[in-house]
C-alpha cells in the first residue's frame, strides 16, 4: 500500500514542472507549482502521523488513496495548466499522508522489537517507488509525448490502495489517542 502512494508521489515530485510543463503551463506557473507541491507533501507528512491519532489507521490511508485518486483522475480528465497544480498538489496530499501514517503504523501493527525491521522494509519500498513509476512514467512521456497512461498507472495504483487499506485491520481504541487513558 506504501509502495502505490509513494510511487505516485515520487512521480508528481520528481516529475511536477514536466506535468506542468506538458499540460500547457508557463515556466513560472511550473516553478510555483512544484514548491506548492512540495510544501503539501511536507504538510501532509505531519498531518498523517497526526491523524493516526486520532482516527482508524484504515480510513487515513484509504482516504489519502482516494485523495491521490482524485488528483490523478482530475488531471486525467481535465487536463490543463491551473488544473496540472492542484491535481499535483492532491497526488502529493495523499502521498504526504501514506507517509506520515506509515511509521504510526508500524509502530501500532509491530511490537517493538520488530519496529526497525519492518521500517526496514517501508524504505526499501520507497527506493523502489522512487525507481519505477518515475522511470516509467519518463519512458512513457518519451514514446508518447504526454503524461496520460503514466496518470492513468498512478490513479489505478491508488484506486488498488483503496482497497487494501480498507483491508487492513484496525487499532484498538486506546492507541487512537494519545489523551486517553491507558489501562
């Protein structure tokens, strides 16, 4: 499920003043739009730690899913400059999320000797989100001349990370917030 986020994400930020670019955008709207893109990452980072907090591990990452969704199919459906930023800015929200809520996550779903092993393994997906869906989506504006199937393979990445974190098992409700009492 980090691995679809993230390699989303990893596109919109290695790639932004490209979309932007490709979409019509000015080189200006270009450089503004990828320090907004940036700066909603970073935001969401905090917010989806925060939020573990307080709502249920499942709905924060399904709903960080479906935010990068929408991003991805508005960008799709929509395509033009002013719309490339915001649909940007969306996939970078739902990415920032994922990323936020991951290590709440781990530390909730592993005890704590298993901690360093299983982050372990989140950051060996992000270096291979960080490889794949951005190469790929290079390759594919190189053959095509757009972006359309490398937005297309991210919304359904996304729509796929949907459904599996609403597979994923909840936490109990003492962990949700750090204000309650602990037994």
């Amino acid at each position: 499920m980090f691995f679809l986020a993230a390699s989303a994400g990893l596109m919109v930020l290695s790639q932004a003043a490209g979309i932007i670019a490709a979409y019509g955008g000015t080189a200006r709207l270009a450089v503004y739009g990828t320090t907004l893109i940036t700066a909603t990452v970073a935001a969401a980072r905090l917010g989806g730690g925060w939020m573990v907090d307080w709502l249920a591990i499942p709905l924060v990452a399904a709903g960080a899913h479906a935010i990068a969704l929408a991003g991805n199919l508005a960008l799709w459906l929509w395509p033009g400059p002013l719309i490339s930023v915001g649909a940007l800015a969306l996939v970078g929200l739902g990415y920032g999320m994922i990323s936020g809520l991951t290590a709440a996550a781990v530390a909730v779903y592993w005890r704590r000797a298993l901690y360093g092993r299983m982050a372990s393994r989140v950051y060996l997906f992000w270096s291979a989100a960080a490889v794949v869906l951005p190469i790929v989506a290079g390759r594919l504006f190189d053959l095509t001349q757009g972006y359309g199937a490398a937005v297309l393979i991210a919304a359904a990445g996304n729509a796929l990370g949907v459904v599996l974190a609403a597979g994923l098992p909840g936490q109990p409700a003492r962990s949700r917030s750090p204000l309650s009492p602990r037994a």
